[in-house]
C-alpha cells in the first residue's frame, strides 16, 4: 500500500513539474512572437530615421546584429512549419 501511494505522490509530482515547463514555454512561445512581430517593424523605423544621419559605429553593430537575430528567428519559424 506505501508504495501506491508513493508512486501516485511521484506521478503528482510529475504532473505538477509538467504543468510548470508547459506554462514556462507558452509564455516563452508567447514573448518570442510578440518579438518576431514588434522587432521587425521598428528596425524598419529606426532604419528610415536613422538613414540621414550620422550614428556611432556601435549602433550601426547593434541594428545589424538586431536584423541577424531577426532573420535567424525568421528562419527558424519557417523551419518548424515545414
């Protein structure tokens, strides 16, 4: 009888750490899209308004580096719909 016991504690255990990793990835999934569609649009911005301007080589790295994680991300999205 200890051992039903114990093994029904594990399972809730379980069922409790599974609906943690499940609530982990939805918000992670949730923020991931927020960026694919938010990020994009505002390098686009940041491009025309930065377009007559004179930046800091700093800056021009980041918005690159910014547009590389962009399409790294577009990339993987397509990838997992295939």
């Amino acid at each position: 009888m200890a051992r039903i016991v114990q093994a029904e504690e594990r399972l809730e255990g379980r069922e409790r750490l599974i609906e943690h990793w499940k609530t982990c990835f939805s918000q992670l999934a949730s923020l991931a899209n927020a960026a694919i569609e938010d990020v994009p649009r505002m390098l686009r911005e940041v491009d025309v308004t930065l377009m007559f301007r004179t930046v800091p080589k700093e800056v021009e790295s980041f918005i690159e580096y910014c547009k590389w994680l962009v399409g790294l991300m577009k990339e993987m999205v397509a990838r997992s719909r295939d």
